[in-house]
C-alpha cells in the first residue's frame, strides 16, 4: 500500500515548477533574459524575481519568518516600491544575484513548510483583513498555481526569443517533427483560424 504524504507531493510539484522556470534562462544572453517580449513587458529574468518575492512573502512573512533581517530591496512589497518593479530586473541586479535570491528562497520556504503543518495558520499582511487569515496547504497550492503559472509564461517567452520549447531540459513533452513539420502545423492552425473568423 502506498503511504500519502500530501506535503511531500506539494513540494515536489513546486520544485518541479521552479525547476523549469530556472531552466528557461539557460544559454541565453543578459539581454535576451531581460528583454521584454509582450506588451506589459513580460521577461524571463522579471518572471524568476517575481517568484522569489512570492515565496519569500507568502513562506516568510505570512508565517512571522521574514527572509529580510534589515530593509528589504526597494522592490519589495511596500509603499515605496514602484509598480511592478518585482517583475524586471534593474541593469545593476545580475542574472546571479536574482537566480541565487530565487534559490535562497526555495531554502527559506522548504524550511517554512518541513517546521509546520499543513494546517498551521498564518496571516498575509497585504491581503484585506477579513481574508487574511490562511492555512500553510493553503499557501502551498497558491504558489504551486502562480509559479506554474510564470513557468508558462516563460515557455511562451523563451520559445519567442529562440524556439526553445519544453518542460523541462530533455523533457520537450511536444509531438516530434523537425522545423518543417511545425511550420507546416502552424500554417494549417493559421488557415484554420481564419476559416473560421469568416
């Protein structure tokens, strides 16, 4: 009989999340990581610090084990930072120092997760206070959805900067055929779609 371990398959189903994330800024230049590739300006490199912070809020701060022993970065969830600044990173952040933040992140919040259960309870200080209240499960599945999330975003974004398609390094999880079979597959999806726009 296989013994469940809820938590254990919760975690594996985030790393597995930040893994890809992480993977999608392998091979490419400082300007191909950061360059915006979508109207709001979506990039991998804002994508990977984005995540850092929500792991760092959400396994930190909502459970009174803040990451940040003195001032956090201006980027963090204050007053002060400007808007969206968690999203793209500075000319003066290197790929380093947002990967090695997002992987001290992963400590910090595997550390949160093994020290309490699943039903311990936290507060998020930036949610409306009647909401505020939550379960580390909870938080947990909220996470696994938003990193999965930006792990699709980074998909897209990657796939737009050189054609690098999968879920992770060896694993492309895509039907095979060379670069002429898809182009022949997007072309047939382009007439499709325009037969049936009228």
């Amino acid at each position: 009989m296989i013994e469940a371990n809820p938590k254990a398959d919760l975690l594996r189903y985030l790393q597995e999340a930040r893994d890809a994330l992480v993977w999608k800024l392998d091979g490419l230049s400082e300007y191909d990581v950061r360059r915006p590739l979508t109207p709001t300006g979506t990039n991998l490199l804002g994508l990977v610090k984005h995540v850092a912070g929500v792991e760092l809020g959400y396994f930190g701060d909502t459970f009174g084990r803040p990451f940040f022993e003195a001032e956090p970065p201006s980027w963090w969830y204050t007053e002060e930072s400007e808007p969206n600044s968690d999203m793209w990173a500075s000319a003066d952040e290197s790929r380093e120092q947002i990967v090695g933040l997002y992987r001290q992140a992963w400590e910090h919040s595997d550390s949160t997760i093994a020290t309490l259960a699943l039903d311990a309870t936290g507060h998020v200080p930036w949610w409306p206070e009647e909401r505020r209240e939550v379960t580390l499960h909870h938080i947990l599945v909220r996470v696994i959805s938003d990193t999965q999330r930006h792990a699709g975003h980074a998909d897209i974004v990657r796939e737009l900067i050189d054609g690098s398609v999968g879920y992770l390094y060896g694993k492309e999880n895509l039907p095979p055929g060379d670069q002429e079979w898809w182009e022949g597959h997007r072309s047939r999806l382009e007439r499709v779609a325009r037969e049936a726009g009228g």
